[in-house]
C-alpha cells in the first residue's frame, strides 16, 4: 500500500508523455476525464512546467467583480459558511468562483490558505482550463460536471501538491454560474473514502444552493412544481423545482431537468404538459411523465399562497454573556430586545425603519429578523440604494418589460419588487434613494402594485424594511428625502447602538472566542484590552471584529497581544469633558481617516468603512 502512490505518480508521468505521441492518450489509464483535458491544455500549447503563479486582481477590480456576483456569493454564504468548517478541520479550503473561474471567496485552514497562495490559488485569480490547466475548477467548467483532480493529474507540475473537488453551480434559466471547490494538501489525504466525501460535500452544498436559487426565482411566476420520485423528498433541496408561466417552464433547478430528461435550452421553450401528462391542477398528485409514463410525485402551489406561520421560541430571558453568529452579529442586552420588537412588527405587517452609524450591523439585523419571522420560508430581497448607479437603480427596482428600452435583456427583467412578493423588501441606505424614485417607491406602498417600465401595473405583497445612517428628519426638513414617504417608512424605528455605548469587554470576549482564540491561547494583555475600550471605534463593530479577526489570524499560538500589536492609529477616545461630536461631525473624521490610510484611494477607504464608493464621493462633495 505504501507504494501506491509513486506507482500513480508513475503511471501520470508514463500517459504524459505519450501526449505528444500519435493516438495521444487513447488506452492511457487515466480517468477519460482527465484525459480530455490534458488534451485541450496541450493542443492549447500549455507547458506543464509553466509557473502556476499569477497576478490576481486588483482589490477595487475584485470589489467590483463581487459586486457583480452578489447574488451567487449571497445565496452561496450558507453553503460556503458550513464547508468552511469542515475544510478548516481537514487541513484544507473552500472556494467560489464566478462562470469562468475567477475566485469570488476562498476560506480555510490559515497554514493551506498560505500555501495555497503560492500558486495564486485565492481570491482574485483565475483558475479556468486557459489559467492553470487541468483543475478542478477550470475542468469543472469545461465539462460542466463534478470533477475530482488529485496530485499529478493536474497539467502543471506547480499544482501537483493539491487534490480539488469541483462541482458547477447552474442558475434558475439553466445558465453556468460559477463552481465551489474544496481544495486540500494531497499529502494529508489519508484515503479514497476522504476524496469520495469530498464529492459527496461539493455536490450536496451545490444542490441545495440551486434548490435555493430556483426557489427564489419562482417566486415570481404563476406556478410552483415539485417533482420527486419519492412523496417523502418533496419540500427538500433534493426535489425537482420549477416555475411554470402560462404552462411554460420559466425556471427549473438540475435535479427537475434530470427528472423530466430535459437539457438546460428547453427552459422558457418547452410546455411543462408536453413532457409531464396529468395536468396541472393545483395540490399534490402522481403525475407520469410523456415519453415512458414513469411515475412522479408532484406538488402545484401558487406562489406567495398560503404559507404556514413560523413557530418561534419565546424571547430569551437571560441575554448575557453576549453571543457571536458566524456573520460577526452580537446579540446582548442592548440588541436582542430590539430585535425581538422588529420580529413582532414584521409578524403584524408593519414597516421598520433601521437607523444606525456605519458598521453597527444593520443588514445582519434584517436578516436575522427574517429568518424569525413569519415569512422566513419567503424570500429576503435586499437592495442598496447607494451602490446601484442612479440611471439603473429604476430598472433594477422596479423591473421592465421585454423591448422597453435599447439593450434592455430579451424576456424583460421581473425587478427586485416583484422577486420580493411574499417576502421582505429590505431597502439599505434609502436616505441615498433618488427624489423622483421616491415617488414611485411611495406610489407601491399606496397602491400595492409595480409598475415595471414598459409594462402594465402588478399586484405585489411584501413587507417593507429600511435602514439609512442618515437622520431622514433633517433630510426632510432640507427638502432631500419626501415627507409622506417619510411617514410611511417610520411605524417602527429600531436604532442600533454604535459600539461606544455597549459593554464592550463582553463584546471583545464574544469574538475572541468566535474567531478561535481560545483554542489557541491567544490572549489580550490587560493594556491592551484597556486600550481597546478608550478608542472610539467610529467603524463600530464591523473595524472592531476586522481588528480582532486580524490580531487572531496573525498571532503565534500562546501568544499574549500587548497594546505594541495593536495598530498604531487606534487612538483613544475623547476625555468626558470633551463635548461629543455630532454624527457627521464623527462620519466626516472616519472618512478622513480611511482616505489618508489609504494614501487617497476611495477604493481601498470605501471598502475599509463598508460603505460603496458612491457614498463616498456624495460625502466628500462641498456642502
């Protein structure tokens, strides 16, 4: 057995070399797969002694490049969240990458994190077939299939040292979205079972994100389907979904695609009643299907109807210590309250207004409140306002019709108001939201209808929340932000506190614990926790959690971080007798300080601030 591997090295080595043979690879013992992509590397003129390593994107190019992935990388999050824990304790890393390879999001073991970025395996860099050769990734994409590459059979000898899983990530209308990867040390593969789990890991984590995604996107059609061969696997991520319009398919995920034996071109063609016999009543029936009348089960609903109130547990009682969710979130006493009241008011069908300084968490809140709500199995639709050019913001909101204007997409485009029927609408930064959007805005919250460009008017339900760090009072009263709009949004106000006014020890032991210090022996020496609690933390707890986050990664075990590891600009608060800035007073300095961190770059201090970089530019104009 120990010779098992150096016998596989030698067979790789022995098909390589016949590449430049005539019949190439033809009876080579190598998986088919492999083979046909050693080929296309070859015929492509790719040396397998090529340096694996190359210059991954700038991060503003990598900001924007996210930006326009948000919704694989925000649907993925739970998929990607969950890997990350099991690739940190086996020694590897997970990743997401975008339809041609480029690396959205890598997570992991920090010592294979560290490796693996000497052959530019991290976010930034491109791993398709034409990048790196034969991959996982790239192969992934090539053959649109799950691909496992171990060792020496990735093409370039820099690679060898990795074993990756691939498995390709399909959107609603069919199209190639992206992969998730899980990347190890071929070395620390103790058996074939581990490579079989690996697989068993991408394709599971891939099948429930595109059950997902379809939902998601069903929500806006005229019919829900579910097909499964089974009556028990209806209702999980393992079913058939898809959404029916005028008894055309709209949307479908792989696995109702397998089931009905339709490829991807069929979607928005192919009548659902000309591959399924049976009609399409609604309720749940046996239907069979056209070309063999083998039998499914299937359950028709309408979208957004009848959806079961969610049970939740009653509001804890003891809220202290505080608590750390894996998004970085701390529910305590100053949180959890305010949480449970938006909980209440979502339930009741009121509107909630999120008020808050930059970095106090205010989409983490919103989330976390519609996942306790009644519409928790609805969807959450989030929109911000301040990152979407003006000009598109319209479209993208309210949607438009198919021809409504030069370039507009072929099928139109449903709009981000109408994928939220049934669900939340959460609108972050609305204080940023355009004078003549505000109208239309408001004209939906009076009538219950959007009317996308181009079109007619169309009934919606869904639940409205907002959040701005502006004060929309004095935007009012400056002419800025309309009065009746105004009104309708503030049923609930729910104000984050800025991290200045909470118990900040609980806080600082909160995310040591949750980012592993503990584990690790990592401790804060009591200078430096004193000079944590005197900064002011204008960045509240997103620059605290960054800090700790950082202090935690880069420290040796045992390490005990005096106040000489903390970053030279974390200055002390103001003393008690120094008047308190205003809001914008303490925005403006936060600003200020970012952009000369950053030697100017609006980039690099947009990102630093979680703001984008609109926002900042707004800012920095003269009053």
């Amino acid at each position: 057995m120990a010779n098992a591997p150096q016998s596989l090295a030698t067979v790789l080595a022995m098909a390589r070399e016949r590449l430049g043979e005539a019949g190439g690879l033809e009876g080579a013992p190598i998986p088919p797969i492999i083979a046909r992509s050693w080929r296309r590397c070859a015929d492509q003129g790719l040396r397998a002694d090529r340096p694996a390593r190359q210059d991954p994107l700038s991060r503003a190019d990598l900001a924007a490049l996210r930006d326009r992935h948000h919704t694989l990388m925000h649907l993925a999050t739970p998929e990607l969240d969950t890997l990350h824990q099991a690739m940190r304790d086996l020694g590897g890393m997970v990743l997401l990458t975008n339809d041609r390879g480029l690396i959205l999001d890598a997570r992991g073991d920090a010592g294979f994190v560290r490796r693996a970025r000497r052959v530019s395996l991290q976010p930034g860099a491109g791993w398709g077939e034409d990048d790196e050769g034969t991959n996982a990734v790239g192969t992934a994409l090539a053959e649109r299939a799950l691909v496992q590459v171990r060792g020496a059979e990735h093409y370039l000898t820099d690679n060898a040292f990795l074993i990756c899983t691939a498995m390709p990530v399909m959107d609603p209308h069919g199209a190639l979205a992206g992969v998730i990867d899980l990347s190890g040390d071929t070395r620390a593969a103790r058996s074939d079972a581990q490579g079989a789990s690996a697989r068993s890991l991408a394709s599971l984590a891939v099948a429930h994100l595109e059950h997902r995604w379809t939902a998601q996107e069903a929500e806006g059609h005229e019919l829900v389907v579910r097909l499964h061969a089974h009556p028990g696997w209806l209702g999980t991520p393992q079913e058939g979904l898809l959404a029916v319009d005028d008894g055309v398919v709209r949307a479908a995920n792989p696995a109702a695609l397998a089931l009905l034996g339709l490829d991807a071109a069929a979607i928005g063609r192919v009548r659902l009643e000309s591959v399924l016999d049976g009609g399409l009543a609604r309720g749940d029936r046996i239907l069979r299907t056209a070309d063999g009348g083998r039998p499914l089960h299937a359950r028709i609903t309408t979208p957004g109807k009848s959806r079961p109130a969610i049970r939740r547990p009653a509001p804890a009682k003891d809220l202290s210590p505080p608590s750390a969710t894996r998004d970085g979130m701390l529910w305590d006493a100053s949180t959890r309250p305010l949480l449970d009241r938006a909980i209440l008011a979502l339930d009741a069908g009121i509107p909630v207004l999120l008020q808050g300084e930059t970095g106090t968490g205010k989409e983490v809140f919103v989330r976390a409140a519609h996942a306790a709500c009644a519409r928790a199995q609805a969807p959450l639709v989030a929109v911000n306002c301040a990152a979407i050019p003006e000009g598109l913001l319209e479209s993208e909101l309210f949607g438009y019709e198919d021809g409504a204007f030069t370039g507009a997409r072929r099928g139109g485009h449903r709009g981000q108001i109408r994928q939220a029927d049934g669900g939340i609408l959460f609108l972050d930064e609305i204080g940023d939201m355009p004078p003549a959007l505000q109208a239309r805005l408001l004209r939906v919250l009076q009538d219950g209808e959007v009317t996308p460009v181009g079109g007619r008017p169309v009934k919606v339900d869904f639940l409205l929340v907002t959040a701005t760090h502006r004060d929309l009072a004095a935007c009012v009263a400056q002419g800025t932000f309309r009065a009746d709009l105004y009104y309708r949004l503030k049923h609930l106000v729910v104000t984050l506190p800025p991290l200045r006014q909470r118990p900040l020890d609980g806080i600082i032991d909160a995310l040591m614990a949750s980012f592993g210090a503990a584990d690790r022996g990592i401790r804060l020496a009591p200078a430096a926790r004193d000079r944590l609690r005197r900064h002011d933390w204008p960045g509240n707890l997103r620059e605290l959690a960054n800090l700790l986050r950082t202090l935690v990664a880069l420290s040796p075990p045992g390490t005990l971080v005096t106040p000489a590891d903390l970053p030279p600009d974390l200055a002390p608060a103001a003393p008690v007798d120094t008047p308190a800035p205003n809001l914008k007073t303490r925005e403006d300095d936060a600003i200020r300080q970012a952009l000369a961190r950053h030697q100017g770059n609006i980039s690099a201090a947009a990102r630093e601030l979680g703001v984008h970089r609109s926002t900042l530019h707004r800012r920095m104009r003269p009053d």
